[in-house]
C-alpha cells in the first residue's frame, strides 16, 4: 500500500476507537455509559496512539488534513503527497464512523436523544459562538501541530527521550488538549475527525437520527486548517525545518 491507503487504515482505526468511546460513554445501556468526559479523552488519547502506532513507519501517521497541511507549510511534507494524504484521511474517517455504527446498532436504537447520536460522530460548541469556536479550534490544533512538530526535531537531534515512543507521547499530547482545551468546542481538531463521520451519520441508516448540524460544521474544518497552517509557519520561521 501507499500513503493512501495507509492512512486509510491509520485513520479509520483513530475514528473507531474514537468516536467509539464516545458511544460507550453517551449512548443508551453501554456498560460504560455516564462515565465522563475523563473517559472521553483518555479513549481519544489512546485512539490516537493506536492508529500512530499502526502506520507511523509507512507514512508519518497523519491522521489529520491539519498535521497534513502544518507539515507541508513547515517543509516536511511534499506538497505532492497532500492530496494523497487528506484522500487517506476522509476516507478513513468515513469508515471507522460505519463501523462505529455498526458496533453500536442495537444502543443506538436504543437512545431517543438525537443530539447525543450526532455527538458520537462530530463535534458541537457548548456555547455556540461561531467566531470564538473557530478560535477555540485553531489554538487547540495549533498547540497538536507544533507538538509534533517538536517531536520531529526532536527525533531529528537524537534526543527524544522514549526510544519508539512518540505515537505514546502524541497520544498523552491529544489527551492533554482534551483535558485543557476541549470543554468549548469538543475539541476536533481534525477536519477529518470531524466532517467524515459528519456525512456518516448524514447518509448512513443510524436508527433514530437526526439532523447533521451543517450549520457548525464549517467550524471544526476551517479552525484547525487555520491551526495547522500558522503551527507549520512559525515553527519553519523559527527553526528552520
């Protein structure tokens, strides 16, 4: 396989267990239902360290059009490969969002509240502030961004501290902007994260669904993209990369 596929694989693994957790914690009669938002990011944390554990060694382990883009600004990634990258990414995230569907059909007929469906595949503020979520959106990615960028150099000078450790560390990074960050927003971070599981739930057959809620969903898309962009120049402006 190539890049595609590769973060087809890698990002269909973060988006199961991902959205994944989120089912267990919200939907009706999960064994793991009501136990909070600590369980929330910690299972995104570890999704994350899944999926970079998986294809770190083939692609880089994206995952994310943000990292993508963060990585093309900062002259890491050839801007050849980043269609390659965010095809990978979206449909990626599309698959693991149906097999997240397909994991929890039976709680999601058993769940009347349609706004906790959605909330298992997408994002939503908790104060809808449209202007100040994007905010919200570009400083969490922008922290993810120069986070892994960090770890490149890092890597680069032979003093990352884990030998094999970085999928660990980008995961405990993503948990860390989870607990600090993510209360306004839910914390995309993503465009993939967000808008693949997004059209899942628009045309997938979830039993009881509501609406998408298209109205926000520019907002998980075009903040972290703004994130990733300003993460990769100022860290190119600064280092060097």
């Amino acid at each position: 396989m190539h890049i595609i596929g590769w973060e087809i694989v890698g990002t269909a693994l973060l988006i199961l267990l991902g959205d994944g957790v989120v089912a267990a914690v919200l939907l009706n009669k999960s064994k793991a239902q009501n136990s909070g938002w600590i369980v929330i990011t910690f299972g995104w944390g570890m999704a994350v360290m899944v999926a970079v554990y998986a294809i770190n060694q083939f692609t880089g382990a994206h995952l994310n059009p943000a990292v993508t883009v963060g990585l093309w600004t900062a002259g890491v990634t050839e801007g050849s490969d980043v269609p390659k990258y965010l095809i990978g990414e979206f449909v990626g995230a599309f698959i693991g969002a149906a097999l997240v569907v397909a994991s929890y059909w039976d709680h999601f007929k058993e769940t009347e509240d349609q706004g906790l469906k959605l909330a298992v595949f997408s994002t939503g503020p908790a104060i809808r502030n449209y202007p100040m979520n994007v905010v919200t959106e570009v400083i969490g990615t922008f922290v993810l961004v120069f986070g892994v960028l960090s770890m490149l150099v890092a890597n680069k000078a032979g003093t990352f501290m884990i030998a094999g450790g970085q999928p660990l560390i980008v995961g405990l990074l993503v948990l860390a902007i989870g607990l600090s960050l993510g209360g306004p927003t839910g914390y995309a971070i993503n465009p993939a994260r967000d808008l693949g599981p997004r059209i899942a739930h628009a045309i997938l057959p979830v039993p009881g669904k509501g609406p998408s809620d298209w109205a926000y969903s520019w907002v998980p898309v075009v903040g972290p993209l703004i994130g990733g962009v300003l993460a990769g120049a100022m860290y190119h402006w600064w280092f060097g990369l």
